[in-house]
C-alpha cells in the first residue's frame, strides 16, 4: 500500500508511535446484515484512550467492497487499520479485517487467514475461538445483528476461556438471528441495547487496568490545566495584566485541587 494512501492511524501504526508492549484486553466483535450501521453507533463515542485493541469481523462476499473502514474514521476517536495480511495488534487501535475472510490472533499478531470460508460461514467463529485461545479472560467477544448463526461458537470458546460474552438485544437488532442463536444454550454474560454497548465496553476493559473514579478524573483534569497555566505564566512576561490574571487563576486552581485531594484522602481512611 502506497504510504499516501494510508490513514492517520495506519501511518502511526506502521512508524510504531502507538504501544507494542502488549494489550491490557482484546475485544472481538462480528456483524453481518445491518452491521455497519450498528458498528458506527458504537465507536462513535468511544474514548480514544481504550486499554485494548479492537478486531471487527463484518460478514460481506468475499472481495466485496467495503465502507467501513472510512466510516469509522469519520465518526471513531479511535485509529483504524485495514487489515490485508499481517499487523501487530496495538492498543487503542480498530481493526478491520477484508471482507470474506477470518484471521487467526496469536503471538501479539493478528494474521488473515488464508483459507476460503466453506458454507455455513463460519469467520466469526475461528475469529473468536482463536482470540479465546491466545487471550482468555482478557476477551469480549461480541455479536451483533445478522443472519444465521456465526459467531454462536465463537462466543462459547470465549466463555469457556474465562472471557465475557455480550450481544446485541436480538428484539431491537435490525436481523436477530446472530444474537438469538448465540443466546440459545450459552449463558451469554451481557444482552444490551446497541446505545449500551459501547459504553459497557468502556467500562468492561477497564477491569483489567487502573479505572479512574470521577474524582481522580477531576484531579488529573485540574491538574493538566494547573500545568498548562504555569507554561501560559511563564510566556506572559511581556503583558502584565495577563500575567497576573494567569497567576490568580493558577493559585484559585491549587486551591481547587488540595480541597479534592483533602476529600479522596479523607474517603481513603473513612474505607479503611
């Protein structure tokens, strides 16, 4: 692929800016009919801070010409990568496999699988089995609207390899069959409404990295401000008044963060 043709987010993976010491979780996500639409609500709103690297899996002819990954770098906060043949998986990045094709997961790689998928369809499956297989409990294996039934075996592997399991609600998917088949005889770990899911995500990945309570987020919010109001204080010598609305500012700011470091410290003991 020419190096004009790629995305941003290829040429920052490709150039190795984005971590490759390994992933804190994997997410593993197959749509069929409807799916693009679905996957769109879903990564439109996702921080672009996600502990994770996410492998989509959308059901189209083999060699058809796919818009997903375009629309999901209009509307995601997160890079995507086309997936051709070989990449290494890196968090915080989407990837997208070619369409009619599966691909293995394995030794910190992510490679498309040669083989020609046989009739009934079965990418989602040998997708997820092999996700479950490389990351066990550090999996979400994800269905979403579709016909027939891939992915239903995919997701018990996930399962039965200490993963989490979450569907779409089959009776608001615009095609049920994918999720209402991968329900039938498997204790599906979460049925959620498509406005849900991402969100549940966010939260799920954060089981296994440090998760922020709202009042550390605000700490760390003032805290980056306080920093960029003393770089503002330090170029502000040549205008005064800004300089000393700059140092009130930043002073009223300090203050701000010793009260709410005071609360956390005073909740700390309470706990204990």
């Amino acid at each position: 692929m020419e190096e004009s043709s790629l995305t941003s987010g290829e040429r920052l993976h490709r150039q190795g800016q984005a971590s490759t010491s390994g992933i804190a979780n994997l997410i593993v996500i197959g749509a069929s009919a409807g799916g693009q639409q679905a996957l769109v609500e879903i990564f439109q709103n996702l921080s672009a801070d996600m502990p994770a690297a996410i492998v989509l899996l959308l059901h189209m002819p083999l060699s058809s010409p796919s818009s997903l990954k375009e629309s999901l770098g209009r509307f995601s906060r997160l890079p995507v990568i086309g997936v051709e043949n070989r990449e290494p998986l890196q968090q915080g990045f989407i990837f997208i496999l070619p369409p009619g094709r599966s691909a293995i997961c394995g030794g910190g790689m992510l490679t498309v699988d040669d083989d020609i998928p046989d009739r009934p369809v079965s990418t989602i499956d040998r997708l997820f089995a092999s996700a479950a297989q490389a990351y066990g409990e550090r999996v979400t294996g994800v269905i979403l609207t579709g016909l027939l039934k891939d992915g239903t075996e995919g997701l018990r592997a996930v399962h039965e390899a200490g993963g989490l399991t979450m569907v779409q609600d089959p009776r608001e998917a615009q095609y049920p069959d994918m999720p209402a088949n991968a329900m039938k005889g498997l204790p599906v770990t979460f049925c959620l409404n498509l406005e849900d899911i991402g969100p549940a995500l966010e939260l799920l990945v954060r089981r296994t990295a440090r998760f922020e309570t709202g009042m550390a987020v605000a700490v760390r919010t003032l805290r980056d401000r306080a920093a960029l109001l003393v770089r503002l204080v330090d170029q502000s010598s040549r205008n005064p008044g800004t300089r000393e609305f700059l140092i009130n500012e930043l002073a009223s700011l300090r203050r701000d963060i010793e009260s709410i470091d005071d609360l956390l410290k005073g909740s700390a003991l309470g706990e204990g």
